[in-house]
C-alpha cells in the first residue's frame, strides 16, 4: 500500500514539496531584505503562517475520497483499513511534518545566505537578521508549556487529518467550517452556563470562571487546556479510522 501510494502520488507529493520551498523562502528572503531586520519574534509569526501551510497538506489526505468512482476504487483495492489509514497517517504527519520543517530551517538560512551587505545603509545581514533555530523559538515559552504546545498543534493536525476522511467533497474548507461552529458552541455555552450560575457577575459576552491556583505556576483552566491538547490529538485519530472503516462496510 504504501509503495502503491507513493506510485500513484509522486507528482503530488513532489510538487508540494517544491512549492513549500518557493514560497517560504521567497517569504523570507524578501522580508529580509524589506525589513532589514529578523529576529526570533518575526520568525515565529513566519512559523505561525508556514505551520497553517502543513495543516492545508495534512488536511488534504485521502484524496482518492473526493470522488465517488475513486473511493470505490480505493476502499475495493487490496489492503485493510487499519493499512490505508497508515499509509496516509505515515506519508502525511509522521514522514512530511519532519521535512516540512526542515525545509523551513534551510530556508531561513539560505534567504539570510542569500542577502547582500549594503554598507551605504550600514546593513549587514550576519548582524540584522538572526540565525534561525528551533531552540529559540522553544526558549519564548514557559518549559512547561512545550509539550502541550506542541501536542495541541498536533492535535489540530489530528483534527484536519480525521476531517479529509469524513468529508468526501472539499473536506478541508468544510472541516474548518465545522472547526468554527465548534468554537462558536463552547463559547455560547460558556457564556449561557456562566449567565445561569453566575448571573450577578456576568455581563453579555463577558463571562466569569472560578480559576483557582493547583500549584504555583497552574491553574484548573490551565490544567483543563494542557488534558485537552494532550488527548484530544487520540480521539481524532480514532475516530478518523472507524469513519474509514465505516466507508467500507
């Protein structure tokens, strides 16, 4: 299955590829040579933007169930569920992610390579724009704050990933709806629940929660987003495989 897959989808896989080289490190370079200034806070708001690039890729798996003739292909062709949902689980996370973001690292030293000194402006690149690092972006957050950044981020992978096989047709721009109507639904029954139970204390879209230290540097909200990052990622990862699995019967 996954030689099959590889086969089928070279031309795709490579294409973007190249295309997240061009257009990231055109991104960088000119804003280098716009701003003449790049420090770690700029590189992570290009992080930011280059990661909701990864999610458009992972969002997109399961190609072949974007039409009814090819989903019926796919779901007869040798191999079992748990294998086809591998192979795109393999090809999308756990092997492009690395490379995804080892390409913005080689981008942002070779835009910084690639730059000019211009001494009439008194622009020197080694000195103006800094060495990119993925170190320097960790030290920006609270060490404990790491790996439930990094688990909700996969978690929001997750989330996209399990939506390109629930929806056959444009299933990126509908999980996104869908993504939006499920933030929409927490808040207004936070601020429905915190109008019922705190109603003095409680004025329009501006809701109250009892936070309370659990220790020194946690709260119970904080305590409530590091479980949720941390296990959601599972629950969508599942529930993308029983939906496959349900294609088939």
């Amino acid at each position: 299955m996954f030689r099959n897959d590889l086969l089928i989808n070279q031309k795709t896989y490579l294409f973007t590829l190249a295309g997240l080289v061009i257009a990231i490190y055109a991104l960088l370079y000119f804003s280098m040579l716009t701003t003449k200034h790049v420090g770690i806070n700029q590189y992570s708001g290009f992080i930011v933007f280059y990661l909701v690039c990864v999610g458009v890729v992972i969002g997109t798996a399961f190609p072949a169930l974007t039409n009814q003739t090819k989903t019926s292909n796919y779901l007869l062709a040798p191999g079992s569920t748990l294998e086809k949902y591998l192979v795109q689980f393999v090809i999308r996370i756990v092997i492009f992610i690395p490379i995804a973001l080892l390409i913005f690292w080689i981008s942002a030293h070779l835009a910084k390579a690639s730059l000019v000194p211009d001494p009439n402006i008194g622009f020197n690149p080694q000195v103006s724009i800094t060495d990119f690092s993925f170190q320097s972006l960790f030290n920006l957050l609270y060490y404990k704050d790491i790996t439930p950044t990094l688990l909700g981020i996969f978690s929001v992978y997750a989330f996209l990933f399990a939506g390109s096989v629930f929806f056959n047709r444009f299933p990126l721009p509908k999980t996104l709806i869908l993504a939006g109507v499920i933030v929409g639904a927490v808040v207004l029954s936070f601020v429905l629940f915190s109008h019922l139970i705190f109603p003095a204390e409680t004025n329009g879209f501006k809701i109250h929660l009892n936070i309370y230290k659990i220790t020194s540097d946690t709260d119970n909200m904080k305590l409530f987003l590091y479980f949720l990052s941390c296990l959601s990622w599972l629950f969508f990862l599942l529930f993308g495989y029983f939906k496959l699995k349900e294609k088939e019967v």
